[in-house]
C-alpha cells in the first residue's frame, strides 16, 4: 500500500517524458524574399575586397590608428556589448525554468499556542515551545507543451540579435571614423586654398595701394581688389569653426574629449580603396543589421510556441525533505525526519480571452518582426546601389572639376597677362580669381565626397572585415566576451508564414 504513492508518481514521470518532446508553434524557415540577381548599378572595376581591412587601403598609418582608438574606445560599442550580456543573462535566466529547482533552509521559531483553544494543553506543559525546521524543498514544472523550450529558443535568438547588434555599430564606427577623418582633411585643404587665396589678394592690395600713389590706377581698381580679400577672408574662420567642431566630433568617436586630431595624409595623397565585389544574396549573410533583423524573427516565431502552450495544462511537481523538532539538539535525529512530495496539474478552463490575446499579440509580433526583415533587405539593396551610382558618378565629377581647374588656372594666368599688357580691366582678373577660388574648393570637396562613397559602399556591404575590426574592440590585456553555453547550441528554425 504504502508503494502506492511511489507507483504514482513514476507513471506520471513517464507520461511527461513521453511528452517532453512536443512542441507547439512554427519552427522557423527563412522567409523567401525577392534577391536579384545583380546590383541596378554594376561597377566594372570592382574587386573581391569586401572582407578586407579596408581602411588599410588609405595608406595612412595615422587613420589606421584612430580607427583602432575607437574601436577600442568607444563608449557605443562598449554599450553594445554589455547588451549582449545582459540578453546573455536573460538566456541562463529563461532556460533555468527547463530544470527542477531546490534550495535549502533553516526555520527557527518561538511560539505560545492558546490555553483556551478546542483541544486544551495537556497538565504541566507549557504554552511557550520552540520549533527548528531544516530541509531540503524542490519545484520543477515539465515543460510539456513546450513554452519554456520556445521561450529559450527565444532568449538565444535575442543574444544573437545583440551580437549582431554590436557587430553593426562596429561596421557604423569604423565608417563613422572614416568618413570624420576624410571630411576633417577635406576642410584642411579648404583652409589651405583659401589662405593661399588670400595671400594672393593680399599682395594685390599691396599692389594697387602703391600704384594708387603713384597714379598709376584707380580707387575703384584699389576697392576692388580689396573687396575681394575681404569676402576671402570672410571664409576663413567658418573654415576653422567647422575644422574644430569636426575635431570634436572624431573625438567622441574616439572615446575621448574633445582634443586635436593628429593628421597624416593630406587628402589628395589618400589611396582610395577599390571598389569591392559582391551579389545580393550575399547581403542576407554579411550585414550585421540584417542579421539582426532575422534574429529578431526567429525571437518572435518562437514566442508564438510559446503562447500556443498556454491553451495547455501544466504539470508541476514538488517535494521536501528534513526534519522538524522543537529542540535543536534533536532536529537532526531519526524521529524528527519529514518528506513529502506532491503533482500537480492544472488546465486553463476559462480567462476572459487572456491566452486568446496573447496569442493574437504573437501571431502579430511575428508578422511585425517578418515586415521588418523585409524592409530591411529592400533598404540593404538601396544602399548597395545609391553607393554605387555614387561612387561612379563622383569618379566622373572629379575628372570634370580637375579639368576645370586647370583650364581656370590658365584662364587666370592669361587675364593677369592681358591686365598688365592694358588690353583689358582688372575686373577680367577678378572673375578669374573668383572662378578658380570656387572651382578649387569643390573640387577639394568632391575628392572628400568621392572617398566618403567609397566608405559607405563598404559599409553597404558589410562583409568579413566586422569580424577583423571586432577583435581590435578589446584590449589584448582583457578578458574575452563571454559566449553562450555550449550546450545550448540552437536548433535549425524556420518560421511558417
């Protein structure tokens, strides 16, 4: 009789094994999406650089350094990655649920019971008594249906989605940094022109002061020339305004406060990186964002399991094991042991359209999370190809501008002569100067703007090169990441649509 109770439980043990390996809900597929087969803009000369360092391309040591500062730095990639460990934490946290639970406690109590109560005090005992419990209790309910396996699906989708995460902002700083670094040079060779460009006008001033005391020219020549230094002047110091608020800028990519930037390379002498290979398919494996955003998916698909296994009962068993005395010196001794085991099962009957809601807010989560990775592939190939076009035509706007300025240099160069030959008016010289000095700035410019695309082309791209850039994020003197546990290596999912 007494091995009732154990027969009992043994064959609910082996109902819920028989059942464990249900799950509910979709496993998840990779939704089919519409990839062409090229890029809308092909760029002929491109080469199979994308999983390159490609910075390193620049030929700038000086680059290469601030790219590694920041990597190393920078207070967004740090904060991305203690993300992935707090999505590591709620990971070990959700899937603890899969295991029986136990904990251990000592009780100490003291305690007067009534006199006056139905069943009176036997004579002489006394109203006051101590009582000391030690133990050992435990809870585990069987995931059945599956809703904690599904929950657990879904904390290490979100971990991945956080790695992910964290390998975007390291694709977006690297860029970021890139981009800063060429910008800030671009306005140095701005500043430089126009102090050239003022010099120049400076001399001429000088100029036409002498000739003016010797009657050689007019006031109006003389007011000319220096309306023309002063409105190059006027350039200047926007030039060295924008210069330190780029400075600052590339500083906080960096990590730091605000401070100089070191220089190297002047912005013509930058190497400009090729133009790297890829198809779109390519795409849906290499971009961080994207990855992402399908991780972000599977999370989703599997909650929907785990919704659905609310509509079903749940099975939880719970036991104790002890002793119970009122003296300490006996707690430990064979007539204070105590056990007791217990099962449970308990089934949803009615709730108001609860579970009925929570499964409506999975199914539309899911939907959402599906739209989401949709859009996202179709922005991944629109700035593929705007990166492209961008790179081509800046390519060819820069070989235009180049011969522009030359053609203004000698146009220059012929005015000055033609003015000091008499044949024509200072203005002639003027126009020339006006031309050249703007010619000069944007095409300076468009070198910057011809770099920048290359940049966000590679960017666009993404590629292996996250991977070399994510191991600069750590000093070699600091510890690795932390990974999740082996043993939860996540099954093949694929969601139905």
């Amino acid at each position: 009789m007494r091995a009732a109770p154990y027969a009992r439980l043994s064959m609910m043990l082996v109902l819920a094994g028989s059942l464990y390996g249900c799950l509910l809900g979709p496993d998840y597929e990779r939704p089919k999406v519409a990839v062409p087969a090229t890029f809308r803009f092909d760029y002929g000369d491109a080469a199979d650089v994308v999983n390159t360092a490609w910075w390193e391309q620049f030929q700038d040591p000086v680059l290469d350094d601030l790219i590694k500062t920041a990597l190393e730095n920078n207070l967004n990639v740090k904060q991305a990655a203690a993300r992935v460990n707090e999505f590591l934490g709620q990971f070990v946290s959700t899937r603890s649920a899969l295991f029986p639970q136990a904990s251990v406690g000592l009780n100490a109590t003291r305690e007067r019971a009534t006199q006056n109560g139905p069943v009176p005090l036997p004579t002489g005992a006394s109203p006051v008594f101590n009582e000391f419990q030690a133990g050992i209790s435990g809870f585990w309910t069987i995931d059945l249906f599956g809703q904690v396996r599904r929950e657990t699906e879904a904390a290490r989708a979100n971990v991945s989605a956080a790695e992910e995460a964290r390998r975007a902002t390291i694709l977006t700083l690297v860029a970021q940094v890139a981009s800063s670094y060429i910008v800030l040079r671009s306005l140095d060779s701005q500043l430089e022109i126009a102090q050239r460009t003022l010099g120049s006008r400076a001399d001429s001033v000088h100029v036409f002061t002498l000739r003016l005391q010797y009657g050689q020219t007019s006031e109006m020549e003389l007011a000319q020339s220096q309306s023309d230094y002063e409105a190059t002047a006027a350039n200047i110091p926007l030039l060295e305004q924008q210069i330190a608020q780029q400075e600052d800028a590339l500083s906080v990519l960096l990590g730091s406060n605000p401070m100089p930037i070191l220089r190297g390379r002047a912005l013509g002498a930058l190497a400009t990186p090729a133009v790297p290979a890829g198809v779109p398919s390519d795409l849906l494996n290499r971009r961080p964002d994207l990855l992402q955003a399908e991780q972000n998916l599977i999370a989703q698909n599997a909650l929907i399991g785990a919704a659905r296994a609310l509509y079903f009962p749940q099975i939880s068993l719970t036991g104790f094991f002890g002793s119970t005395s009122t003296q300490f010196s006996s707690l430990f001794t064979g007539p204070a042991r105590v056990w007791s085991f217990a099962g449970a099962v308990t089934a949803p009957i009615f709730t108001a359209g609860n579970i009925y809601g929570q499964n409506k807010q999975a199914d539309a989560r899911q939907q959402e999370a599906l739209f989401a990775y949709q859009s996202a592939i179709q922005v991944a190939f629109q700035q593929v190809d705007d990166s492209l076009i961008a790179v081509q035509k800046s390519r060819e706007q820069l070989i235009v501008q180049g011969r522009q300025v030359e053609a203004l240099r000698k146009y220059l160069r012929l005015a000055s002569a033609r003015y000091e030959g008499g044949y024509t008016s200072y203005l002639e010289v003027l126009d020339a100067e006006r031309n050249l000095f703007n010619a000069e700035i944007q095409f300076t410019q468009t070198q910057a703007a011809t770099l920048t695309n290359v940049v966000n082309l590679y960017m666009a791209m993404g590629g292996g090169w996250v991977v070399q850039a994510e191991q600069m994020t750590v000093p070699a003197s600091a510890p690795a990441q932390s990974q999740p546990p082996a043993a939860s290596a996540q099954p093949v999912a694929q969601v139905s649509q």
